[in-house]
C-alpha cells in the first residue's frame, strides 16, 4: 500500500508550534520534487522531541547533577596481580574461546558518526590505514574476525552500523570488496536514525534549501537501531547471546576479546567495558566512577578538577579508568532497554556543521563550531545495568585511534603506534628490529591479524619471519 504524502499545511502548523517555521523559507522557489522531499524530511522528526530538547539542553544547558558520592570504579587489571587472578583469566579466557566456538558472540561496530574533525570523504571505515599496505579501517577488523573464525571453527555474525548518510557508500564499498572475505549473509548493516542539528538559539539548520542539516543521534542510537532494524530479533534467531561493541576509528580494536568476553559473562553481567588508565588527570577521555554507588561514565568536563588530579598514595590517578568505549553487552539486555523506550539522556555536542545562512541562502563553512548536534551515549546505558566489569586494556597493543587530522589520534600517530607495537611484538620474539637513534623502529613493520594476533602468536611463527633492513618495510600475513 502507497503511504499519502505529508499534509503540508499540517506540517506548518506543526513547524511554527515547535518554532521552526523559518525551515520553509524557500518552500515557495523549490520544484515538486524537492518540496516533497522537505515535506517527508519534516514528518520524519519528532518534532516534539526537537522542541523539549532545544529547551532544556540547547537555550538552558543542564547544569550537571553532581552525585552525593563519587568513587573511582574498581577494575580488571590487564596483568593479573596475583595468583587468584591469574586463574580468573584463564577461565574467562577458556569461557570466551567457548561461546565464539558456540556462535553466541557476535561483533558490532558502530559507524554511523560523521567523523567532521577527520574530514575523509565517505565512510571513514573506507579510509586506508595500514603502514605497508593502506589497508581500510573495515578491513582490519574483517581480517581480525575472519581471524577468530578460523581459530574457532565457524562464522561469526558482524553487524555494521551506518547512518542514512553513509549507508548506501558503506554498503557499495562492502560489496565491491566482496565483504573482505567474510560472507554475505554474515555481514549486516543497518542505518540509525538522525536528528536535525540546530544553531545556539535552538533553530534547525538548513543543508540546502530543500533539506535539513540531519545529523546521526549518537553512538547511544545503536540500541534502539538494532532493536528498529530487526538486527535483535536476527541476533535471537542466530542464538547470539553477547555483542561485542566497537567504534570505527581504531585500527588495532580487539574486535572480539575472549577474556574480557568471558569476564563479562562469568559475572553475569549485562554491559562491561574496557577501561585504559588515563595519562593525565585533564585527559579529554570519560572516566568510569561509581556514582552514588552506580557505576556511571562522567565525561571529562563534569568530573570537579580537585577529584581528576587526585593522586593514590603510590602517586598514581584515583580517578584513572578512562573510558575508550569498548564494551560488551547482553544482547537480552538490550531487549530489555526496549521495554523503557531506549530512553538515555541526550547530549549537546557543540560541531561545525554546513549550513544556510537566512534569509540570504549563502552556503557556509563554519571554522568554529556553529551548531549543537542532539546525541545519545552508550555509555548512558551502563548505569542501568544490573551488572557490570570493567577490564583494562593494553595502550600499547590494542589502541592507535584515528580522529583528526593532524598530531595526536591521527593517521600519523596510528600508524606509528601500530609500527612500535609490531617492532616490539617482533623483538619479544627475539627477531631484530633495526632502530633509528632515538629508539624509533627504522622499517616499517604490518602484521596481519592471520598472522598473530597476540605476542606469543609472533613467537610461534618467528621462522616465517624474514631479516629486516633498515629503511625497509615487511608485511607478514
Ligand atoms: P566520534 O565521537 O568520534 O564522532 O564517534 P564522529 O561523528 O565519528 O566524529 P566527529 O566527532 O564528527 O569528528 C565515535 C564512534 O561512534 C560512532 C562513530 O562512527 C565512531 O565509531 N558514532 C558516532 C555513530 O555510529 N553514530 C553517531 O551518531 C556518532
């Protein structure tokens, strides 16, 4: 059945009561076509939302509501401190190999942001990241997975979250790539929904004069994306109890880890995470805190200076477990999350977006944020889990992000990082690595995840591996 056209009066009237009536400002110049686009844009928006959140966290931006009592949250160390620990790891090493081997995890990236500080045009899955062979970020971690899959004997479902602005290229460049070799009906994308960013009054911004300047909802908007996409009710039929969640931007992400996957499981919990310890207390990073005794990620700029700089008495961060938005969540657990409506906080993200100037209808470019973008944060789910771990990451070998152009977190320092952690992989297993005088490798060193995975994996193959030569550069696969 053809569903009718939006009523446009309607629509108007609906517009002026949320105060938006100035997105029809060239309603009149634009052809049929286009007014019919604008019109279906506008009865997507829950206008109602739009209106309360431009209220209270646009024009009154909410003042944090700071807990009674703040403590740091407790965490797996990465190395074990004692014996006791020791065996925990190994078991929940031994339970996460099992549930890979039963089908029961699947991988989830959440792609759907538009990566505006990095500026690569398309998908920034699609931008080439490796030192030797620029291989894209989506195919580091399909390689990685297909990794997994041939140690444990079976596929294992990825899911794929884009945004209606980059779905159709993610989904184009998957199938052009052949899905890296993983299969076709193993691979699912699925869109999340947008929300139309507005300037600091509160009014949405115009892309064109025939469309709004839509912005993705937040990594948050995964869970109830997956929920609306069907990817749950899929997950169900596949007997996939445990998503493993990551972002797009690292290329050295841990896609599936079987011990941080079977610490989450033998607590039972319903989300965990990864933490990394902070380099300093100022670090732009969440910090995970037991807020009035819920544990609860408090983003850098709400935690009070006094308690950042706080030091342990052996001189290290109190307040050290940064959040690098690793986690592993329940998939019953997202169900449930569905029965409350998704309903996590949103967020103002102040970000420059493009936009019409009115009434001139000049197109700008903004060099400084111009505009409040409405979003979700996964993170905003863990308060509402009934349990929860937390297990440390290892800087060096699993975390090399990419989020800017220039300095730290580019490309540049991802591949350095990803360069002196194979050079260190390598030297662990006794092979040379020829060195510049200040200690940086001088070769450039890529190591496929079907070749190691882990240090001891490069041990085991050291006889594959050939002499390096400084100025050189080795791919081992
Ligand atoms: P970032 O916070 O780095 O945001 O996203 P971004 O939009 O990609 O980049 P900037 O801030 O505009 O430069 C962290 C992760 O969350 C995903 C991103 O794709 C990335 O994997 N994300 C973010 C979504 O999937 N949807 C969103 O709405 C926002």
């Amino acid at each position: 059945m053809m569903s009718s056209p939006p009523d446009h009066a309607r629509l108007r009237e609906q517009l002026a009561a949320a105060g938006q009536e100035h997105i029809y400002t060239f309603y009149n110049s634009l052809a049929t076509a286009e007014r019919d686009r604008l019109d279906a844009q506008v009865a997507s928006i829950d206008w109602s939302l739009v209106q309360e959140l431009v209220e209270t966290i646009v024009k009154r931006p909410r003042s944090c509501v700071r807990p009674g009592t703040l403590e740091p949250a407790p965490y797996f160390p990465h190395h074990p401190a004692d014996r006791e620990t020791e065996e925990k790891y190994r078991l929940a090493h031994r339970r996460g190999e099992e549930l890979l081997r039963q089908g029961k995890v699947a991988a989830f990236v959440v792609a759907g942001g538009q990566g505006t500080r990095l500026g690569c045009p398309g998908p920034k899955g699609t931008l080439p990241v490796t030192p030797v062979r620029s291989k894209p970020l989506f195919q580091c971690f399909a390689e990685f997975i297909r990794a997994w899959e041939s140690r444990c004997g079976r596929a294992i479902a990825f899911y794929i979250m884009t945004s209606p602005a980059n779905h159709a290229a993610t989904v184009a460049f998957w199938t052009q790539q052949r899905y890296f070799g993983l299969g076709d009906d193993q691979v699912m994308f699925f869109p999340q929904a947008m929300l139309p960013a507005v300037d600091f009054a509160g009014k949405v911004l115009l892309e064109s004069p025939a469309s709004l300047a839509l912005c993705p909802n937040g990594h948050g908007g995964s869970l109830l994306a997956l929920h609306k996409s069907g990817s749950l009710a899929d997950m169900a039929r596949r007997g996939i109890e445990q998503i493993s969640y990551f972002q797009v931007d690292n290329p050295l992400v841990r896609c599936l880890d079987p011990v941080f996957i079977g610490l989450h499981d033998l607590a039972a919990a319903d989300m965990s995470s990864k933490m990394l310890p902070k380099a300093c207390g100022k670090e732009k990073v969440g910090t995970f805190c037991l807020a009035d005794g819920k544990l609860t990620v408090i983003e850098y700029s709400d935690l009070p200076e006094a308690l950042a700089e706080q030091r342990c008495p052996d001189g290290t961060l109190r307040f050290s477990a940064g959040s690098i938005a690793l986690h592993v969540l329940r998939r019953d657990f997202v169900e449930r999350l569905g029965a409350g409506g998704f309903a996590l906080p949103y967020h103002r993200a102040e970000k420059k977006v493009s936009c019409l100037d009115l009434p001139s209808g000049r197109l700008l470019h903004p060099a400084q944020p111009n505009a409040v973008k409405l979003e979700t944060f996964i993170f905003d789910a863990l308060p509402l889990a009934r349990r929860s771990i937390i297990y440390e990451a290892d800087r060096q070998d699993e975390f090399a992000p990419i989020k800017q152009l220039e300095g730290v977190d580019s490309l540049r320092s991802s591949q350095e990082i990803t360069v002196a952690r194979n050079a260190a992989w390598l030297e662990a297993a006794g092979v040379k690595v020829p060195r510049q005088p200040d200690g940086v490798p001088d070769c450039v060193i890529e190591i496929a995840p079907s070749f190691a995975l882990y240090p001891e994996d490069v041990r085991r193959r050291k006889h594959q591996i050939p002499p390096l030569s400084p100025g050189g550069s080795i791919y081992l696969a």
